[in-house]
C-alpha cells in the first residue's frame, strides 16, 4: 500500500495487524521528534516501555540515548526517531531478519521517503542488517559510512541496550565510539 503523506502512513500504521508480532504487542509504534529533521535515527523495535507509550526510544535505552545525543549538543525534538520493527516481539526477544524486511518493507521504506533525512544513524545490529545488509556485523561496521537503499547516507553505533550490559573500561570505550559516531552523523547534516 502506498500514502500520499507521512500523517496518512502514521494513521494507517495504527491499525497494522499485518504480521503475527501485533498479537502480543498492544499496539505498533509510531515515531517521534520531526519529520522535517535532517537526522533520523532508526532503532529496533519497542520493548515494554514503548509498546506501553505508542512511540519509540522511551524507555532505559531511549534515556540513554538521550544523554548521549546531549553530549554531542542535539535533543530529541530535533532528530526523527523510529524503528525498523513497530510490533514488541513477546518477552523482547530480537526480531529475526524476515520479521524486520516484512515490517520495513511495510513501514520504514515509505517513512523514510517521506522524511528524506540527509543522515540515518542506524541503532544496533537489526537497524544495520536491515540497512546495509543482513549479513553486517555492527562490531566491524559501526562508525563506517554506508549509503543506504535510498541513497541516504547512514552510520552505525552500537544500541544503547547494548551500553547497559556494558561495565568498566568496554563501557567507557563504547561510550566513546557513540559519542563519535553520533558527532559525525550531527556534522555531515551541517
Ligand atoms: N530499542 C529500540 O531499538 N527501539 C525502541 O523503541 C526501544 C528499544
């Protein structure tokens, strides 16, 4: 199906029940901050927090995230949030490849086109598989530039979910490689 604006899509995606993931999900979420951004940042899916809220990014992660975009001087008001997968899979398990192509194909590719951000900054590994490939590995490929299917640059950095199982010098080392990543993703829009 195809829309003639992001606000129809956004409507429309509400009441998706196109996969078996929205039988446990209380419903998909949708995006936040503005379409009109530069930077959009597109993350997994939603766990218990989101699913719960309708919108991305807001729980223990989405906070973390925050405080690292703020390190690099950009709040989340001004970038495009969403996430490849919209449904909660049961007990947050990671979405498998299929599930992320099925849903994206259905969702993302079309928000994204209406979006048309200069920069993509893919979250975590299912963001970078959907993105570049499914065969990508987010500890080789984050902070590389890729061009992404449409014609959108992007870079990748570890998940913030990823930073919380993190402790001692692997935490301030990958705190370090988002804080660079983010900070070329927040130039190469300037
Ligand atoms: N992790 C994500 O990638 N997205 C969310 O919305 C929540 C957690």
């Amino acid at each position: 199906m195809t829309y003639s604006t992001h606000e129809q899509l956004e409507q429309s995606l509400l009441t998706c029940a196109a996969c078996p993931l929205r039988q446990s999900a209380i419903g998909p979420t949708s995006y936040n901050g503005s379409p009109l951004s530069p930077l959009a940042i597109v993350g997994e899916g939603p766990g218990g927090v989101e699913d719960e809220y309708g919108v991305p990014l807001v729980g223990p992660s989405g906070q973390l995230l925050d405080k690292a975009l703020a390190s690099v001087a950009i709040t989340r008001d001004r970038i495009y949030t969403t996430n490849v997968i919209k449904c909660r899979p049961k007990n947050n398990r990671t979405p498998t490849i299929e599930e992320g192509e099925f849903c994206a194909t259905a969702w993302l590719d079309q928000e994204l086109t209406f979006v048309q951000p200069k920069v993509i900054i893919a979250l975590g590994s299912v963001a970078l598989k959907y993105l570049l490939s499914p065969t990508a590995r987010i500890t080789k490929d984050r902070g590389q530039w890729f061009t992404t299917k449409y014609g959108i640059p992007a870079i990748a950095t570890y998940h913030p979910a990823y930073l919380l199982r993190l402790v001692g010098k692997d935490l301030v080392k990958a705190k370090w490689e988002v804080y660079y990543d983010l900070k070329a993703a927040v130039e190469k829009c300037q």
